[in-house]
C-alpha cells in the first residue's frame, strides 16, 4: 500500500464533494486540507433552459454531459425510471455521477476527445455543460451533420482565499485539482507555491492545467480514493511494495 506519510495534501474541491477521497488520504497518512477554490451553483437561468429541453428528452438522439456537476444537475431533472435517449460522458467520474449506462466515452476524458469520437449523423444532440464551456460543440459536431443544442446546467464562481488559506496552499506539498475551473481559480490568485506538486483527477482536467501552464506531475484516473492516493504517491515518488 502507498505511504503518505508526512506528505501534506489540499483538495480543492466544494465541501462535501472530498470526504472519500480525504478519508483514504488520510488513511494513506498524509495530512489533508480541503480548501475550495471554486463554488458550484444553478445557472444565470436558475436552470430553466435545461428543465425545458428535457421535457421532451426523447426529441433528441444522444445527450452529451462534460462534467460530473453537469450529471447532477441532469439527475436532479430527471428521475432515475425516466426514459431518456443514448448518452455520452466526457469521461469516468461524469458516468459515475449520472448513476446511468453510458453508451460513448471517449478513451481520453476530454471534450475535444468525446466531440470526435462522433461519427456523422444527422439527428439532434443536447450537450449539459458548463457556463464556461471546455469546447464549442456546435462547431465541433454541426459539420458532421448533427443538430445541437446546448444547455447550461451550472455556473462555477471563484472562492477567494483569506491569507490564512493562501498559505496553507502555498505550503503545501501536493495540491489536487478535480476541474479545470478549480486550477483557472489556482492560476487567477496566483496560488502557486515555490514546492507544490499538482496532481490532477482526470485527463480533461490535465488539459485545461496544461494550457494553463501548469506543470501536471500525476493524473488519478478516476476520483475514487484508492486511485487518488495512487496519483499522489507517483508524484511524489512513493510507490507501492
């Protein structure tokens, strides 16, 4: 089993979204803080535009949803008996949050990767996503002959450290990112510490990190405890036995 010993870890993640993850850290032995950088909230519409594309789910062929935000939000619509067309999930954790067999999912949890795992079709899509979206679906999927409809099901808002929280981050010798709005956050305060390592759930997350300029040293390939440990123990060099 990975050793984390004398290792410190924030999670960046809302209250509530983090307990499994920090309980397995902390099992692991490192010393967890969790320290939100970004909010989740209902959409400028207070998600009206998606209560009412869903009214009638079946008028489209596939449902997109990029993000596991995105996949509550859908689950808070629906219920889980209704009946609801094929859908495409940007990577693990979205599919695991929508509680719902997935027909596509890219090999690459990223946007881009699950716009082009597409064929041709001439048949309606809705894509569930974000305010701030990763890709523009439309322009990815229109010329493939689909017609789209995009909805959004959630905004994000920074959460403005106090410069108590600012210097655990920084202190820090792991920080973990499960969105690309989290690390957009990290970026816009500057939060970067002179030793931090970053580690990021998901490859789509890796990608907005990346164009950031963010230094990735591990990705966790899906949120649950035991592959986060495992991500942070390969970016600080602690394997298993």
């Amino acid at each position: 089993m990975t050793s984390l010993h004398g290792i410190r870890v924030v999670l960046t993640r809302p209250e509530g979204a983090s307990k499994e993850i920090a309980d397995a850290l902390r099992g692991a032995g490192a010393e967890v803080d969790n320290i939100p950088l970004i909010a989740i909230g209902p959409p400028s519409d207070g998600g009206a535009a998606l209560r009412s594309a869903l009214r009638d789910p079946l008028a489209y062929e596939w449902i997109i949803v990029t993000s596991a935000n995105g996949a509550r939000a859908l689950r808070d619509v629906v219920s889980d008996d209704r009946t609801l067309p094929k859908i495409a999930a940007v990577g693990p954790a979205t599919a695991a949050a929508l509680g719902r067999q997935v027909a596509l999912m890219p090999a690459r949890a990223t946007a881009s990767q699950l716009a082009g795992a597409f064929e041709s079709g001439s048949g309606r899509i809705l894509v569930v996503g974000a305010q701030e979206p990763a890709v523009d679906f439309v322009e990815l999927l229109q010329p493939k002959g689909w017609t789209v409809d995009v909805v959004v099901a959630y905004a994000t808002s920074d959460v403005m450290l106090d410069q108590q929280d600012r210097r655990v981050v920084m202190a820090a010798d792991v920080v973990v990112f499960a969105s690309g709005s989290a690390a957009r956050s990290f970026t816009r305060q500057r939060l970067s510490g002179q030793n931090s390592t970053l580690v990021a759930l998901g490859e789509s997350t890796k990608a907005v990190m990346e164009e950031l300029g963010l230094r990735v040293r591990a990705v966790a390939s899906s949120p649950a405890g035991r592959d986060v440990v495992g991500a942070v123990g390969e970016a600080m060099g602690r394997t298993s036995p």
